[in-house]
C-alpha cells in the first residue's frame, strides 16, 4: 500500500478502522522529507524525531480508542507565521528568529483535538510579503516542479510540502492570493475561506482586515476535511464571525447541476497568456457537461485591485509591525548608543528589503496630509469592488477565473522589478478585498508546470465553490501528479 497516493481523508479512514498505524504513515513522510527537502527547502524548522516519538505514542492509543478523531496521528505542516506554542516561529524574519510562543493559535488548538501531529514549519516570504518566497530571511524555497523555478509565495513553504509529497496537507495563510497563488504554481489545492471564517487568533498579523488561515492539501476532500477542523467562532478573535459551519465533508458531494456560474470578462483579457486561458476554459466546459450553466459578467472595479491592495495593505503592516522596536520580544541590536539608535538599528538589522518597503509605502500612505489621497480612496475601491462581487451573485452562484497570469517564474527572474512581482497576484487580491471565499485547483499544465484555476463563491459560501472543485477533480487527474525530483 503506497501510503503517499492516500488521501488525508484516505489515510483518515485507514487509521480508524485500524487497518494501519500512525508510526506507519508519519515513517511514510518522514522518509520521503529527509529524502527529498535538502533540495526543495520547504521547512524553516523540521520537527520529524518529535513526530515519530508521537506517533509512536498514539500507536498504543490506537487499540483502546473507539472514537478516533479525524485526524488521529496524520503529519501536516503549518506555515510558519502561526503560532505554536513552545515551536519556534519564525515569520521567515531575523525579526524573529528565535522566538517561542507562550501560546498556540486557535487553528492549531483545534488540530490538537483532531490529534494531528505537527511535523514542521514551513518557509515563508518574511511576514507574508511576498509572491514567491524568495523574500525568506533564511533561504528561497524551490517548486518541486522545477528546482530553479519559485514555488510562489507568500504560503511557498506549505504548498511546495504538500506538491512533493512530503505531508498530505499544510495550512498557509491568504492576504493577497497566498495560498491559492502558490497552490497554482505547485499544482495543488489552495482555499482561502470568508474572512471570518476561521479564527486569525494566533497568526502573526501582516495586514489584519486580509489575513486568512486556510487549508492546502492534493485533494478538494482534504481541504473541505481541514476546513470543518479550523472553522468557527472564536472569542479571542474580534473578527471571527458566529455563523453555522456545515459539513463541508458532506456539502461536497451534493449535485452540481443547475449552479450558473459567471465569467468576468476583465479576467480574461488580451493580455492573459493563451495557454493560461485554454486550460481555464476547458475546465469550465468540463464543468458545463456536468450541468452547470455559465454567462459572461463584469467587475468593472476589479482593474484598480491591485493598486487598492497595494496602498491598504502596506498601511496595515506599517502599523502591524510598530510593535517590533528591540523592546518587549524578539531581535534587538547589538550595538547603539541611545534608545532611538536601538529603535532603529533594531528595525533596520531585524527586517528585510521587501518588509522595509512596504512600511514605507504604508507609513507614507497614512501620513498627514496623504491619508486622504491615498488611503481613504484605496477603501473606497475597495468598497466599490466588493459590491461589484455582490451585484454579479445576484445573477450568478459563483465566479471562475485563472489564479495566476502565468505559470511559475524562475528564482531571481522578477526579484528586482517589484512591481512585476506584485502583478502575480492580480486575479486574487480582489478576493481578499472583498472577504471573499476562493479555491484553487490545477487544471493542466503549461511546458510541464502546473495551471491553476480559481473558482470564487459568495459570503461564507464556501459550500459551492468546494463542490465545483471537487465535481472536476472527479473528472481529472492533475491533482493526483507527483512531480519526479529525483
């Protein structure tokens, strides 16, 4: 039995009815990530002797449990911006380096009670800023897929884990389009779900009205598994939202016959590589066989996303990463001669290129005298974009477009044009403008890299947009592909 090919939800049902062991399945990915991540680098810190001793533990578990809990003794990895209690967690930054969290995130609180073991944090772009992960203090993750070619980012570490086969599922974290940016570029599933959905108690702050945990896994039937794990309300999160979270398990196998589903035109224009639209479009029509109907709408104000993003989401990570002055946690220089020379030696050394960039453009966008300009007029595009999504579910169930522009770019290709860089993410970031739930699923390859489709669904309705994936991943095999690293 090739435990790599199984499923979460697979391995899940093999470890209840006790046909097979979780020393058996965390030996599995352990073997193949000590095998395999010297060359592809997706850990910042690999906790593989800590997952063996557990699962040992739940071994003896295992015969006297009768309620075994969905995820009892499966390895996933957890990106390494949310905390975990007593585990280094990084941000990926000099920043934090070497910082251990007194606590862990609610997501990973609920993990616990799945009984999941942790088998490692995954490399990031620093703070969660960036497109593909090139932007890690410490080293650039490779696309198992390629090896000179970037993962994506800023989710990089957890997809390129999943791609290779090194865990059955991570968690990333979306601001931008980073999980499902990378997911694309991997050839995996990426969900980011409503904002709200899922608690941000516990994950380290990039821009907190973007920020969302959510599931990266090779099968829609995973994420939909993790995602009635990690969803809920939560106290501690002044944004968690107390809505009804159904059986997303269960949501997915319902028909699909009848959804219409819109195509906005202004995802698919000229501009768009031909072979990027051809494989987008054959999986609508894939979907269109099965029953769905589909018509053309428009986003008129999804145009100005990216530049709406690139004002609002520097201003809150200016703010977001004030508290990191050398004082209460994390690095502090080592040498100065009064308290402001700390305070800015400290920032200086502790941060990175790209993180100092966007304090800038934020902290410039909130100044005096440019927060009108600027900043309020960012909100009001974004305003404006979030009921353009509204007005197009009045006609439409949900909303199909690529997820990227193009397929994974070669390590250094854009890293000196951040402009160029950003435009990675200029079919998501309108997602997380809007608090909207978006998946995406590969749906062919280009010149042997992965092709990502995005399928976008209305408020907290990840239900449907889950349903679409896991209805095509039915009729395809893209997902089931592992790339040969050897």
């Amino acid at each position: 039995m090739n435990l790599l090919e199984k499923s979460l939800v697979e391995l899940s049902t093999l470890i209840k009815n006790k046909e097979i062991k979780p020393s058996q399945v965390v030996e599995t990915f352990v073997e193949r990530t000590e095998k395999f991540d010297t060359k592809i680098r997706a850990y910042v810190t690999h906790l593989l002797e800590q997952a063996l001793e557990e699962a040992k533990e739940k071994d003896e578990k295992l015969s006297k449990l009768e309620n075994i809990p969905d995820l009892f003794g499966i390895p996933i990895a957890v990106k390494d911006n949310i905390s975990t209690k007593g585990i280094r967690t990084t941000c990926s930054s000099k920043m934090l380096e070497n910082y251990l969290p007194p606590y862990d995130a609610t997501v990973v609180e609920k993990l616990k009670q799945a009984d999941y073991i942790l088998i490692g944090k995954t490399n990031l772009d620093e703070f969660a800023m960036g497109s593909s992960t090139e932007n890690s203090a410490f080293f650039t993750t490779k696309n198992p897929w390629d090896l000179e070619r970037v993962p994506g980012g800023s989710s990089g570490g957890s997809a390129a884990s999943v791609a290779a086969g090194l865990v059955p599922a991570a968690l990333g974290s979306d601001t931008g389009g980073s999980i499902r940016q990378p997911a694309a570029l991997c050839g995996i599933v990426g969900l980011k779900p409503t904002y709200g959905r899922v608690s941000r108690y516990g994950l380290v702050a990039f821009a907190s009205s973007l920020d969302q945990i959510g599931p990266m896994t090779r099968y829609v039937e995973d994420s939909a598994l993790l995602l009635n794990i990690i969803s809920g309300y939560d106290k501690r999160d002044s944004t968690s939202e107390n809505i009804e979270v159904p059986d997303f398990l269960e949501e997915i196998k319902k028909d699909i016959k009848g959804l219409k589903v819109g195509i906005p035109k202004e995802f698919f224009t000229k501009d768009l590589d031909s072979s990027i639209k051809e494989k987008v479009f054959d999986g609508i029509k894939l979907l269109e066989k099965e029953g769905i109907s589909v018509e053309e709408i428009s986003l008129p104000n999804a145009v100005y996303a990216i530049e709406a993003y690139y004002i609002i989401a520097p201003s809150e990570a200016s703010s977001n990463l004030a508290r990191y002055d050398g004082v209460r946690y994390g690095y502090r220089a080592k040498e100065y001669k009064d308290l402001d020379e700390m305070y800015s030696k400290t920032r200086d050394e502790g941060f990175g290129a790209e993180v100092k960039r966007r304090i800038m453009l934020g902290t410039y966008s909130l100044s005096s005298g440019y927060y009108d300009a600027y900043y309020l007029k960012a909100q009001k595009v974004r305003t404006l974009i979030y009921r353009d999504f509204m007005s197009a579910f009045k006609d439409v169930d949900a909303i199909i477009t690529p997820t990227t522009p193009d397929t994974a770019f070669k390590i250094g290709e854009k890293s000196s044009n951040p402009i160029q860089m950003y435009l990675s993410d200029i079919f998501t970031v309108s997602i997380n403008l809007a608090t909207l739930p978006g998946i995406s699923i590969p749906c062919g390859f280009k010149d042997g890299l992965p092709v990502g489709m995005q399928i976008i669904g209305k408020p907290f309705d990840e239900s449907t947009i889950l349903r679409l994936a896991y209805r095509y991943q039915q009729l395809t095999d893209f997902h089931k592909q592992i790339p040969n690293i050897d």
